[in-house]
C-alpha cells in the first residue's frame, strides 16, 4: 500500500514537470553573444504542435508580475519596441534594441485542451559596458564633476584618481600618460610625491573581459601646482553652487505659493463679512434699494 501511494505520488510531481518540458523559449537570433542595444528574436517551441493558443509573457519587476506581451494590453504602449508574429506556424517576438530593463524574464503560456502549460524563464544575457566615472578618494563630488576633469594637487604630495564603469563583467582597466607609452594595469592610479614632470593628462580605459570590442575610456589633467590650495576647490564649489541656487529658488516659489493661497483665503473671509454687512443693511420707507454698507445708520427696518 506504502509503495502504491509512493509511486502515484512520484507520478502526480512528475507529470507538471514533463508537461513543462514540451514548452520552451529560446534565443533565435543573434547566436553569438547579445551586446546591449541589439535587435533579439525570441522564438517558443512547443514539438510541432498548434502555437494559436500559445503566448508570450513578461515578468514586471515594478508590479511583480507577469502580463502578456503578444495581445493588445494597457502595458504594450510601454514596450513599443516588441513585434510579436505567428508566420508558418512559430511563434516570433522581436525586440529592438534591447537594453537591460527588458531583458526578461520570459516565458511561453500556452491554454490548449491539455490545461495550461508554462514554459521554463529564459533571461537574456546582456553584454553591456557604461561610461566611466573618475572619482578621488575622501571627494564627495568629484565622481559627478563635468568633463574635461582637472585635479588640481600641491608638489610633493600624493594624488590618487580612481575609475570604475558598470559592466556586465568585472572589466579591465588601464591607466595610459599621455606623450608616454608606460601603461598602468588598474583602475586606481596613485601617484607618490608628485613632482612637475609627473602633471599631464591620464587617460583610464576599460575593457569587457569576454568582448574586447567594448571599452570605454575617460581622461583626467593631473595640475601640480606650486602654492597650496584651499580646503575647497573651485570644482567642488561650483557643483556646490550649482545645486544650492536651484533649490533656493524652489524653496522662494513654495513660499511664494503658500503665501499667496494664505491672502486669498483670507480676502475671501473679508468679502463674506461684508456680504453679511450689506444683507443687515436698514432699508428707508419708499425706498427700492439698500443703503449702502459704508454709510452707518442705526435706524430700525420702517415698514
């Protein structure tokens, strides 16, 4: 009896899992690896069966969950980039230009007579490389500084520049001078008791390990100077500047609107005291109209 139910209950998890097996989703085109910003075909397979009710799915990370990417949805303005077609009998979605916010995952769903069966989740891989950032150690903005930098560093002591770019591999750096042909393999260039000559342009170049066409390169002016700078530099203050003076005038028009919001509620509760006056206003004998509000008569209403 113990072997019976063991056996029917083997059967019932396995029977999903083989179902599941006959749907599948695969990357059709390119077939070697997948840069960021390239067009993606993504094809479902079902072993030559009927795809008409077949579809393809998306996961949406912000509402966690998945919608259909092959009818007509609330959500298809925002993936205008999707095609999805059913010429002889396979089921085709293409992405143009695919960057990492919609690399998946996807799956297939298909609603036949069978019940509903769902594919396993594929998620593209991406190549991508980003720009590079150049930052000093201990500097809070520098990383954020407009191009071209300039660090500015007194003779005889110690400068470090550091640059680091988002990769969908941990990339390689190097560090180049120009007007010399040494090389620096790492992304932190540390430069001990600089001297005039060692001032020029650093150059900081990274390379995807696995795709060597994608690099991305910055430079830096390394300016030995020979008085002592201040505690704040320029840069440092006009990025300062440039942040507090827009938030300053934000902050005077949110004053300005309350304020304004504050007389006119109050100018309403004056007209509605004087509305009140002109109502209470004594009426002469034979007289069509009111007295006016302003003119104080103490005379009782004369019928």
């Amino acid at each position: 009896m113990d072997l019976l139910y063991s056996t029917c209950l083997l059967v019932c998890i396995c029977l999903p899992a083989i179902a599941n097996a006959k749907l599948q989703v695969s990357i059709k085109e390119p077939s070697g690896p997948i840069v960021e910003g390239s067009d993606v075909i993504l094809q479902c397979l079902d072993e030559g069966q009927d795809m008409s009710h077949v579809r393809f799915q998306m996961y949406h990370k912000w509402l966690r969950s998945w919608f259909n990417i092959d009818t007509t949805t609330s959500f298809r303005c925002w993936y205008y980039s999707f095609n999805v077609s059913r010429d002889n009998g396979e089921l085709l979605l293409r992405v143009k230009q695919m960057y990492k916010w919609h690399a998946g995952p996807y799956r297939c769903v298909s609603n036949g007579t069978d019940g509903q069966l769902i594919s396993k989740n594929i998620t593209v891989p991406l190549q991508y490389l980003n720009s590079i950032s150049i930052s000093e150690p201990g500097s809070v903005f520098s990383r954020y500084m407009r191009d071209p930098r300039v660090v500015r560093v007194m003779r005889g002591k110690d400068v470090e520049v550091k640059c680091c770019a988002s990769s969908s591999e941990p990339p390689m750096y190097q560090w180049k001078r120009k007007g010399n042909e040494w090389i620096y393999p790492n992304s932190s260039l540390k430069i001990v008791k600089i001297t005039l000559e060692q001032g020029g342009v650093y150059t900081c170049t990274a390379t995807h390990p696995s795709l060597p066409s994608l690099t991305q390169s910055k430079s830096v002016l390394i300016e030995v100077v020979e008085e002592p700078l201040s505690s704040l530099q320029l840069s440092d203050m006009n990025l300062i500047l440039a942040i507090a003076i827009p938030a300053g005038v934000l902050f005077l028009v949110i004053i300005g609107i309350i304020t304004y919001k504050c007389k006119a509620k109050r100018n309403e509760k004056g007209m509605m005291l004087l509305d009140n006056q002109v109502s209470k206003t004594p009426i002469w004998k034979g007289s069509d109209s009111s007295i006016p509000y302003c003119v104080t008569d103490s005379v009782p209403l004369v019928m």
